[in-house]
C-alpha cells in the first residue's frame, strides 16, 4: 500500500529515544523539551516556543491567552480540519465561518472583512496543507479592526509568506507534530509567540497552572496538556532533518505537477504571489465532466491498485454540531473544493518508482474513463 503520509524517521530518533530510557527522562520534564521548544522558535524565527500534547491543546490555550470567552466571536475558514473550530466552542465563544480562496482553500481576506463586528475577539487563519494564507492582506484587515490573529500553522511548518515563516505574523500561533505532519513526535503540539508574557502564562496552563513548587497549589484552571521528553526526543530528531525533507517533498510535488497538470479536468495546487509551501500534501480539484469522473471514483480506483488518496476537508458547517441550512450558499467555494478536491501520496520516504506508481494509476483512471 502506497500511504498518505507517513512518518519519515531515519534520523537520530532511535538514539535520542535510547538516552531518554537510559537516563528514566521519560515524562514531561528533560532536556530534549527545552531542545526541541528552542529549534522550532529558531527555526521560524520567533522567541519563544512552548511544547504541548497537540495541535488542538496549542491552540485552545492560545485562545485562553487571548482572553476568549463566552459572546466572543472568532472567524475562521469554511475548510480546516475540525479542530480549529472546536477550540473555539471549547471557549464558550462562536466561530463565525467564512469562505476560503479557490486557489489556496485558505481564508478569503474578502470574506473576512466582512465578518468583522464589535464582537469579533480572534481572526483564526488555517495555513491549509502546508499553502500559506494571505498574511499581508489579514493582518492589514486585524490592525485596522484591533482584532488578535492566533494563526493555525499546524500543517506549515517550514511554509513561508514572503519570505516570512507562517506562525509569526500573528501575535500567537500553534503548530501540530501529529502522525501524518512533516515534522512528528507521534503527537504533540508548540504554541509560538513572541511575547514573553504570553509564553509564561501558556506554559503554566499547560501544567495545570501549578503556582508552588513543593505544594500541590494551583492558581487557575489548568490542563494536562504537557509534552513528554520522549516525545520531543522525537520531535528535535526530525527537526535536524526538517529542510532535507521538504526538499524530497519538493521532488515529489514537481513530479506530480509534470506527470499530471496536462490532464483534461485536473486542476493541482495553485500559488499565490510570494508563498513558498513546505509542500505537506499534493492537493488537487477533478472537474467531473472533463476528467470523466468524480473525485470519489477515482480515490476507488487509486484504492484498487493499493493507493491511499483522501478528500480535502468538509466544510466545518457539514459537521452537526456546527450545521446550517444554507452552507452551500454561503460557502460555495468551499463545496467545490470538498467535492472535486483529492489528497495524493506526500510522504518524504516515498520513492521515485512509487510517486509514478500514482501518476501511471491516475492517468489510466483518466484514459478508461
């Protein structure tokens, strides 16, 4: 089986692993947490990093931080994974949707502008399969609004938006090292600021806002959302290999593009003017009429042959707990990209021989069609 992405570990992650079991640094307290927190905040060219379990948990303290709260509102795009919307109900507060670009699936700066009101605490742009949001055009829209932007950078990590690294334009942001991300610890999370303040007080929530260092004594509600050192032993092992493998996943997406973009009703991932991806996952529209069948059709076909595709993410207004009657009239371009839109085969340890191995199927699904 041909899989989707999965973890590419041929560097010092065995080893590291072996010194957190030699030394029983094994839970939550050890030198790679520091390590790993301080490679990522180089990397992307922020201060401060604070290691979390998940994606999910950066983002929700991220939001504490910034004071949401119940009769807050905080937008976010028609397309993301479900998490990004669930942290802000986890607040208490409302997720106000609005329609993503068709050539990024990333927020439209134009829909956004129209969603500000007075109640709009947080603007939660989605740095979507690795694409970068229109950072320039949303943090004119924020400073003009004195709105906060927590940015979900959880699939870009080494994504850049002219020349600047998704995950520091906004005052905070999360990344994810879930299974499937180009960088992995198995699971796991970093919140990114470069406020000293605010960096404080997220790595105290993320231990249960634990106030003494020899009494059980805690001085807010706290969660148990801490990163263990085996974890990012992992992390800080794929970290030193983090370019090498965005540059195979370069290999792979220019593969793609020449084996594929000629074909009638394929449409591959579009760029914007000064974005540079880190190319997590080759994405890409099938127009039915054109290319002689559906998305669907085709993730069965490439399934037949041993070849994991997916769909591109729901609408969140798809999902019952956030479901509306006219979300298809009001996220139109979010519709199309869920039905035409497809997930190839991505991985870093993915070979030459397989990346053709998903053109050749792709293009005979084409031709029998």
């Amino acid at each position: 089986m041909i899989h989707l992405s999965i973890p590419d570990l041929r560097g010092n992650e065995w080893k590291y692993l072996k010194e957190c079991l030699d030394t029983n640094w094994i839970t939550s307290v050890g030198r790679f947490l520091d390590d790993f927190e301080n490679s990522l905040a180089s990397f992307v060219g922020a201060k401060y990093a604070v290691a979390c379990a998940s994606g999910t948990a950066a983002m929700h303290v991220a939001l504490q931080m910034l004071g949401v709260q119940a009769g807050d509102q905080v937008i976010v795009p028609a397309t993301t994974f479900i998490a990004t919307v669930n942290v802000v109900l986890y607040c208490q507060a409302t997720p106000v949707i609005v329609d993503v670009e068709d050539q990024t699936f990333n927020m439209d700066p134009a829909r956004l502008a129209e969603a500000i009101n007075d109640h709009t605490k947080v603007i939660l742009p989605v740095h979507l399969y690795g694409q970068p949001c229109q950072m320039d055009k949303i943090m004119a829209i924020a400073e003009s609004t004195s709105v906060c932007v927590l940015e979900d950078a959880c699939e870009s990590i080494g994504t850049r938006y002219k020349k600047k690294h998704t995950g520091t334009f906004g005052r905070i942001s999360a990344f994810s090292f879930n299974g499937n991300k180009l960088v992995t610890c198995g699971g796991g999370g970093m919140i990114v600021t470069d406020d000293e303040e605010l960096a404080r007080q997220c790595r105290h929530l993320v231990t249960q806002a634990r106030s003494d260092s020899l009494e059980y004594l805690h001085d807010a509600l706290g969660y148990n959302y801490r990163l263990t050192n085996m974890q990012a032993a992992v992390g800080l092992a794929q970290m030193e290999r983090l370019e090498q493998m965005i540059d195979r996943r370069r290999q792979i997406f220019s593969k793609y593009q020449q084996g594929l973009a000629e074909l009638p009703g394929w449409r591959g991932p579009g760029y914007i003017h000064g974005a540079q991806s880190n190319f997590w996952l080759y994405t890409a529209l099938v127009e039915p009429q054109e290319f002689g069948m559906t998305s669907r059709e085709l993730m069965a076909c490439l399934r037949e042959r041993q070849i994991e595709a997916r769909p591109i993410f729901a609408p969140v207004c798809e999902n019952k707990h956030l479901s509306c009657v006219d979300g298809r009239e009001r996220f139109p371009v979010a519709y199309k990209i869920w039905e035409q839109g497809i997930v190839l085969p991505s991985g870093a340890g993915l070979t030459d021989q397989q990346i053709d191995q998903v053109i050749d199927a792709v293009r005979c699904a084409a031709s029998d069609s």
